[in-house]
C-alpha cells in the first residue's frame, strides 16, 4: 500500500514536471521568435493564445489520458493487493481455526483420559472392596469348616458336613485371584475412554461374582 502511495505521487509529479517543462520551451520558442515586448495589438494576443492553445492543448489532452490510464492501472493494482490482502488474512483465519480445532481435539482428548482415569480408579477400588468381601467369605467358610470337624469329630459324616464350607470357601479364594488378576489388567493396560473399561471390567468382573466352582 506504502509502494502504490508512493507510485501515485511520483506519478502527479512527472506529469507536472512535463507541462512546466513544456511551457518554458514553448514560451522560449515564441519570445525567440516574435520578441519579448507586450503588443498593443490584440491580433498579436489572439495569435499568442491560439500558439499556447494549440501547443498546451494536445499536450493537456495527453496528459489526462495519460492520467485516466494511470488511475485505471492503480485502481486494477490497487484491487489485486486488497485480494492479496484478503487471501492472506483468509489463509490466517483458517489456519488460526485450524490450531483452534486442534486445541479443543486436545482438550477432549485429555478430558476423555482424565475420565478414563478417574473410572478406572473407581473400578479398582471397586475390585479392591469385592476381594476383601470374599476374603471374609473364604476366611468365615474355613473357620465354619474348622469349627465342624473339631467339635464334631473327623468321622466320615463330619468330614461330609465340612465339605460345603470347604467349597465355598475354594470358590471365594477363586474368585480373588482372579479379581487380583483383573486388577493387574486394568492397571497394566492403557485405556483413553470409559468405554474401553468398562468393556474389559464390566463382563468379567459379573462373571467371576457370580461364577460358581468349575
């Protein structure tokens, strides 16, 4: 914009520089010519403005088409740095959108990890509180086992009574190690949705609660 100010200026001046300097010339030329002194005839004035008329006329004519087709180019120049300018601040509009989409890509992603997170720590402590439910389910089944066969006897229809607590206990101890398992697999594996948790956590952690003894 700077550059074209300056084109325009310089261009004015040129065409001002043209027309002083052809009136000096043409001014020179008649005073060499027919003298310098004032005529009191007025056929002398009106022959001066004809010579002026005919010298400055074509070259103002000139001049102006000159003028007007300048202003055509600069308006034409003019109009391509404005598109320029326009394609420029649209290209860093669409960047500026673009790293926008980018940040909001990257903050739900990090919410869906921070979700994720959170559940996952939910779903451990979760496994955490059923292991130690089964835990005293194995240890209340093997005191009630214990307590039958020392205070009935080790005879064979004691031994018999005792075999229900034993196998449920066996069951609860089943149903720890693999609660123990499944907490190392949600704890080793990488998840970034709840999704993906509760896919591996939900159907499992149903199976082993309410999975009996193979």
């Amino acid at each position: 914009m700077e550059r074209l100010t300056r084109t325009i200026f310089s261009f004015w001046f040129l065409l001002i520089c043209i027309v002083f300097v052809s009136a000096i010339f043409a001014s020179y030329y008649y005073w060499t010519m027919f003298g310098s002194q004032l005529s009191p005839n007025s056929s002398d004035w009106s022959a001066f403005g004809s010579y002026f008329g005919g010298v400055f006329g074509p070259l103002i004519s000139f001049c102006t088409l000159l003028a007007v087709l300048k202003t055509v180019y600069l308006q034409r120049e003019l109009l391509d740095v404005q598109a320029g300018e326009f394609l420029k601040m649209e290209k860093h509009q669409k960047l500026a959108l673009s790293r926008q989409e980018e940040q909001i890509g990257i903050a739900k992603s990090e919410l869906e990890i921070s979700k994720a997170q959170a559940y996952l720590s939910t779903q451990l402590e979760l496994l955490e509180t059923l292991r130690d439910h089964f835990r005293r389910e194995a240890d209340s089944m093997g005191n009630a086992a214990i307590k039958i066969l020392e205070h009935e006897g080790f005879s064979a229809q004691h031994q018999k009574l005792a075999e229900e607590p034993i196998r449920r206990k066996e069951i609860a101890e089943q149903k720890i190690a693999d609660l123990i398992a499944l907490s190392l697999e949600l704890s080793v594996l990488r998840y970034t949705t709840v999704d993906d948790i509760s896919k591996v956590s939900g159907p499992k952690m149903l199976n082993i609660i309410y999975r009996e003894a193979d």
